[in-house]
C-alpha cells in the first residue's frame, strides 16, 4: 500500500519518522506480531472455524480484559508510560471509543515501535502515538516484562 | 431431414448442473454473480484491512453479503483464496458447514485444507 494511503489512515505517522519493513500477508495479525509468533492469526474464533490460534485458559471473547490477560500470560503486566527501559520489553493495546480492541504493538530494543496493520503490511514507528486515529482510537494500556 | 429453421427452444444454450460428492447443485458460472461477488469482496478487503480481529472482519456487510450468496459463492470464495489468500475460512464454514482443516490447524494449513476439499468436491481445479 502506498505510504500517502497509510498516512492519509494514521496522520500522526506525517509527523514522525516511519518505514514499511515488510508486504502485506494475512498471517500474523498484531496480537500474534506483537508476541513474536509470525505464523497465526491469534484470534477467540467465536464460530469455531479452525486456522486461528487463541491461548488455553483464555475466554473466547474479543474483549480488553481478554487481550490483556493473553499479554499477561506471556509475562507481561502493566505499567505507567512508554518510554524506552533497558532489559524490558513493552506493548500497546490500542481501543476505539466503544472500549473495543483494535490493535497491539510492540517496542523494539532500539525504543521503535513495531506494528502490523491488520492484514497489510507492518510498519515501524518511532512514537507509540503514531498509529491513534479513527481506525485504531486511543492507546488502553501498556505492558512491559523483562526482555530476554 | 434437418430443418433450416429451428425453433427457440432448440438454439437455446442448455443450462449445466451438476451434483458434487457433497450434494450441491453447481450452476454453470454466472457473469452477473462473479460481477457482484468481485465488487463485494474488493469492497471487504479495502474496508477490512486495518483490523485484527476475525469476528469484526467477518461481520462486515460486505462480507456478510457474500456469505448470503450461499453455495453458488463457493467456487468463487475457494477461487479467490487460491489465488489472492485472505480470511475466507470463515465464509466457507458457515456456508457448508463443513470445516475440512484438523484441529489444531494454523492459518497457512487450514487454507490449503480448504483448497484440497474444494478440488475433491469438483469446486476448483
């Protein structure tokens, strides 16, 4: 996709540096990105169609309290703000005005933010506000654990 | 003798249909069901590209139209997996209720289980 087409999406990106690091694929989608899993599409699959991954022990509901609970059980908990720590790793859940997830991303050692929009391509930005907009609304929450 | 006039009923182009193993009647490919289907998966894709979460991409009007088709759409759904991927699994479970992929099938398996049911049912080559 075009960079004016993400931006026109996302306008806070027009202001930060951003780059496009891979094309567009429907596997994973950013749960899965942001865990470092490339090959599923992390998602409660409420119909029960087979393909799509969701952790054991997790309520098969799309919902905020659900995706922090996936996070934490990756080792994640909450904290206070975004900015760069050394020897930890952290993520950003991202809701719509209904308190509905719509996206996660993670930080990167070098304190970028690495996204994958939906099913097109992802992207790393420097600020976790980048991506706030109509399509993602606001950032919920942030995580961190211990980088290994 | 054969007559050099024939009647309508004799130029006009037979209908095909057939059964596959699992039952369907497959009509001969429609034009205007392609032309819609086409339109309505364009639309989904554009619409749906930021989001993460199936049941949302799943409950888009558009897709949701496409799933309406019911099984005429199938061959046309299995042709676009085939060649453009996407999350179609979705539409082809709940319109066959059928779900070829094993239990703990990723995306990438699943798909291909789905392509392989849609070639042994005669809906894609």
């Amino acid at each position: 996709m075009p960079r004016e087409e993400i931006e026109r999406d996302f306008p806070n990106l027009r202001t930060s540096q951003w780059t496009i690091t891979s094309p567009i694929a429907d596997i994973p989608n950013c749960i899965g990105w942001a865990l470092h899993d490339n090959k599923q599409f992390w998602d409660p699959s409420v119909v029960g169609v087979r393909g799509y991954y969701w952790p054991p022990g997790v309520p098969r509901v799309w919902n905020l309290n659900n995706i922090r609970r996936v996070f934490e059980i990756h080792g994640y908990e909450l904290c206070s703000d975004a900015e760069l720590e050394t020897g930890f790793e952290k993520i950003a859940v991202y809701v719509d005005e209904e308190g509905v997830p719509t996206h996660a991303t993670f930080q990167k050692e070098s304190g970028e933010w690495s996204s994958k929009l939906g099913v097109w391509e992802d992207i790393e930005h420097t600020r976790v506000d980048s991506l706030e907009s109509h399509a993602y609304g606001t950032v919920a929450f942030i995580m961190k654990r211990k980088r290994v | 003798m054969p007559r050099d006039n024939p009647s309508v009923e004799e130029v006009k182009a037979p209908v095909v249909t057939f059964k596959d193993h699992a039952g369907y009647v497959l009509v001969e490919s429609d034009e205007e069901l392609e032309r819609k289907f086409r339109l309505l998966a364009d639309q989904w894709r554009r619409e749906t590209r930021y989001i993460s979460s199936l049941s949302k991409m799943s409950m888009h009007s558009a897709y949701q139209k496409i799933v309406g088709m019911g099984k005429p759409a199938i061959p046309l759904i299995l042709r676009e997996l085939q060649k453009s991927g996407g999350h179609w699994l979705w539409a082809l479970h709940v319109i066959t209720d059928e779900d070829p992929a094993p239990v703990d099938a990723d995306f990438d398996e699943a798909v291909s289980a789905w392509l392989n049911w849609g070639k042994r049912n005669h809906f894609i080559e």
